[in-house]
C-alpha cells in the first residue's frame, strides 16, 4: 500500500474573498498503512460544500479551522482498499470525511456503510447523504410546516434547497422555490412540484414573493442570508419560523457579513429564527436516510447531481458552487468506480 500514490491539496494560506488555487499546494505522497482500528480509502467522489470556505477562516465555529498546511477537509465516498478494523472489509463502499485526497486513512468508527445497490454512489453525498439530512432535520425539527403552510426555500435548485422543498410538498405545504436564472426556476417547478419558484437574478425578489404568498410566510428556510433573508423577514406571518441553514451570499467577505436589518419582525409576529448545525443530529441519521430513501422510493423525492472529473480541478471546481454554477448537488468525482 505504501507504494500507491497519493495526491492531496493542503491548504497554505486563509483565502480572501473568493478560494483560489494558490490558497492550496497540490502535492503527492505515499498512501501509506493503516493502523489498527482504521482502513485505507480509496476515495470515488467527493462532496464540494459551501461550508468548506468557512473551514478555511481562522476562528471558532462548529468545527476547528483546517490547519495550515493540512489536507483540505471534504466528505467523500470511497472503496475500503485495506482494513485493520473487522467491522470493515476490503471492498466496502464508505462515506467519512475523506479530505480532497486520492487516498485517506481513517479509523472505522468514522466511516459509514452505505450499500452500492441502492442507489448511484454520488447520491449517497447529496440526496441521500447529509445534504438530504440537512434538508430533512432543519426543515421538519425546526420548521415544523404544517399542511397548508406557505414555506419559501432560498437556493431551491440546489443540493439541500431540492429536497426542503420537496419534503416540504409531502408535507402538504405550498412551496415557493427562490433560484437563479430561468432554467433552475423551471426545475423546480416542473420536475420537483415546488408550487411557484422566484427568479432573483431576474425579477424583484420583494414583488414576487409578495403576488405568490399573498398570506405571507409561514416558514422561510434560508440558505443564503442577505437581502433575501431581510426581504422574507418582512413577509413572515404569526409564529413563523425561519430556519438558519446557510447564508452562502455572505460566505466569501465573513469580515463583513451583512446581518438581518428586519428583525422585529419576529417580535412583532411572535416568531421564531432558530440555526443549526446538521452534525448535531447524527444520532437520528438512520432515521433520516430512511425517510428520504422511502419517500425516493415513493417518487416523491428527486435528486440530481452535478458532477465534475478531476481531483486537480478542485479549487476551480469548488468555485462553482459561490457563481452559481452548480446544477444540483456538486461533486467532484476522483476516480471511476
Ligand atoms: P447548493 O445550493 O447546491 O449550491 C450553492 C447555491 O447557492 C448555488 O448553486 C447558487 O444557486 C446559490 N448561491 C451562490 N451564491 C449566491 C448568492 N450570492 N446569493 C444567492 N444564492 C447564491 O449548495 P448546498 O450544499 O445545498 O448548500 C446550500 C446552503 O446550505 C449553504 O448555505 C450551505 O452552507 C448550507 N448548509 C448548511 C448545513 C447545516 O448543517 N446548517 C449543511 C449543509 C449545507 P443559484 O444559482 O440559485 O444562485
């Protein structure tokens, strides 16, 4: 195993504004062995998330900075090509925090099964992995929507925007999608049953959301922050809830963020805004891949990928995801199955 050559992006430097290739050294060493309790993946695909730029800042969150000088974190799918953990055979298709590598070793314990036959691989890190589980914990957990609620999701094309706002439908809520550009707009309309979508790259956001939820919101499930967040605020309902999932507009200038200016609008209406982290619910992801799974199963719950070839395209790869260029869940695949 140690023969086998292993190429990783480090990190180098904290990125200003946009990441950039230069941010990262692309690098090859040995695979190495794994030690007891661990196995050696190969990694398939990767899972490129916007929470990756904010691993890349100094500072306390959720999670410790990725080190200067350390392998990029990602998630990522992968094959079990060496195992000292019997829980583990080689052969094995496992999800874990792989990092943006040819190769990880990782301790078996942090690594989860997934069965090849249920679904394509790169599903397992969208719909049917913690992009689905984000979607599914924030908006159910948090949201609470009830039938006949009006719930308005932000990045609705997107990997978790997707399946909130399908969940949403099987809820038996009216849904109204916010996107950019027309295509995205038609796709979820058309192919996932949101009621209505919004074009904010085209059509005044404020105009828009008040002709198509005349009774105004009764949960807001944001993942973009902003203007956006601010113009929902002002359309809430009583006892709304607006869940803080992501504020991806805001991500590349984190010295200034850009806070909500229509907050008394939750006092006014006795709502709610409530953050979460979806690694806070672990304990319940059984629970949660088995409802999304059945509700794929059911046909009420559609998925798509959009996938990129290429471990060294990552820096320009992960870009895609703050233009607004990914259509679907963004993966990079590192090798062929
Ligand atoms: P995604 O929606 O598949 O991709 C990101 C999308 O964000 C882009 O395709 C783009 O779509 C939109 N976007 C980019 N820049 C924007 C801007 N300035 N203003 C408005 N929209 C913009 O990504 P994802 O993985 O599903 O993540 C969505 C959100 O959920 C992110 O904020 C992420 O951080 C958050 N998240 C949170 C958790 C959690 O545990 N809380 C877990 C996973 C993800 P358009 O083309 O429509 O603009």
């Amino acid at each position: 195993m140690a023969s086998l050559e292993n190429r990783q992006f480090k990190l180098i430097t904290r990125p200003v504004g946009m990441v950039k290739r230069s941010d990262f050294e692309f690098a090859t060493s040995p695979a190495g062995e794994p030690g007891p309790g661990e196995a050696l993946v190969r990694v398939l695909y990767l899972s490129l998330d916007p929470a990756m730029r904010g691993w890349m800042n100094a500072g306390r969150s959720y999670v410790a900075p990725v080190g200067i000088g350390d392998v990029m974190r990602a998630g990522g799918l992968g094959r079990v090509v060496a195992s000292n953990d019997p829980a583990l055979a080689v052969g094995d298709t496992v999800v874990g925090m792989t990092g943006v590598q040819d190769y990880a070793i990782l301790k078996a314990k942090d690594l989860t099964k997934v069965d090849p036959r249920l679904a394509p691989l790169p599903r397992f890190l969208g719909a049917l992995g913690m992009p689905g589980l984000t979607a599914y914990f924030g908006l159910l957990d948090i949201g609470k929507p009830k039938e006949g609620e009006t719930v308005v999701v932000s990045a609705a094309a997107g990997a978790v925007g997707a399946v909130t706002g399908q969940i949403a439908r099987v809820k038996g809520c009216r849904v109204v999608g916010i996107a950019g550009g027309p295509d995205k707009c038609r796709y979820v309309v058309d192919e996932l049953g949101f009621d209505a979508a919004v074009d904010y790259k085209n059509e005044d956001v404020r105009a828009a959301l008040s002709r198509l939820c005349p009774k105004g919101i009764d949960v807001y499930f944001d993942n973009v922050g902003g203007e956006i967040l601010d113009i929902a605020l002002s359309m809430l309902t009583y006892q709304a809830r607006v869940i803080i999932c992501g504020a991806i507009s805001q991500y590349n200038h984190p010295e200034a963020i850009q806070g909500p200016r229509n907050y008394l609008s939750l006092l006014v209406n006795h709502a709610l805004m409530e953050g979460f982290v979806v690694f806070h619910y672990a304990a319940r992801y059984a629970e949660g891949v088995q409802a999304l799974a059945g509700w794929m199963l059911a046909g009420k719950l559609k998925a798509r990928e959009d996938i990129f070839k290429g471990l060294e395209t990552f820096p320009d790869t992960l870009q895609k995801l703050f233009r607004g260029e990914n259509f679907g869940k963004l993966i990079l695949q590192v090798a062929d199955e």
